[in-house]
C-alpha cells in the first residue's frame, strides 16, 4: 500500500494508535511529561497548561514524515535543546523516548500550536 504525503499536511505519524488522553491517563505520562515539557518545550510554547489535553487524536511515534518546511518553520535552538536534553536528561530511555513521541505533533504542527511571544 502506498502513502500519499499531501505537502499541505506537512508532517504524518506513521503509527496507527492513537495516543492516551493525558487528562484521562495521567498514570501513561506523569510526572515525566511535565518534567519535559518545563525543561525543553515551555521556552517555546508556553506552559503546558494553555493546551489542555493536547495528544488527544494524534498518534505518538518515533516513525513519521515531516516536510523540509515543517522543520524550517521552528528555529534551529528548540532541536538543540531537544538534542541536548535527550542526551543529557535524568529519564530513562523508555521515558525519555516517549516524551518525544508525544510531542512530535507539537513541533512539527505549527498553525496548530503556534510558537509563543518573544519576550
């Protein structure tokens, strides 16, 4: 079977499960979701409290495609805290795997989840 990759889209999960809801199954994110997002997503985004149940209907993965466009759209500074973290963070590697899986959307998803004010 093929996939089609519309370039409007620009990022696609290649994953057929969706993830849990992370207001209904803290248990599946807690405490390293918040962990995460405070040390490396909440510089770019916000808290995390301003997207409410944000995995709800999107797939968690480590496998998907993204558009040269999707990735430019974010600055070069949020994949180096993102690196930096991965290699230096206290999770372990299940933990710290998932925590980009469930975040994936978020970067990759610009008009969805806007990049917050500068100060």
């Amino acid at each position: 079977r093929m996939c089609v990759f519309p370039c409007e889209i620009g990022y696609k999960s290649l994953n057929r499960n969706r993830l849990n809801s992370i207001v209904k199954h803290p248990q599946h994110f807690e405490p390293h979701l918040s962990i995460f997002w405070s040390k490396v997503m909440e510089k770019y985004f916000g808290p995390m409290e301003l997207y409410g149940d944000f995995t709800i209907n999107h797939k968690g993965s480590a496998q998907f495609i993204v558009s040269r466009e999707m990735i430019l759209r974010r600055p070069l500074s949020l994949y180096l805290d993102l690196y930096k973290w991965t290699m230096e963070c206290d999770m372990n590697d299940f933990w710290s795997s998932r925590m980009l899986e469930y975040t994936w959307h978020v970067i990759f998803m610009p008009d969805k989840f806007p990049l917050r004010p500068s100060d």
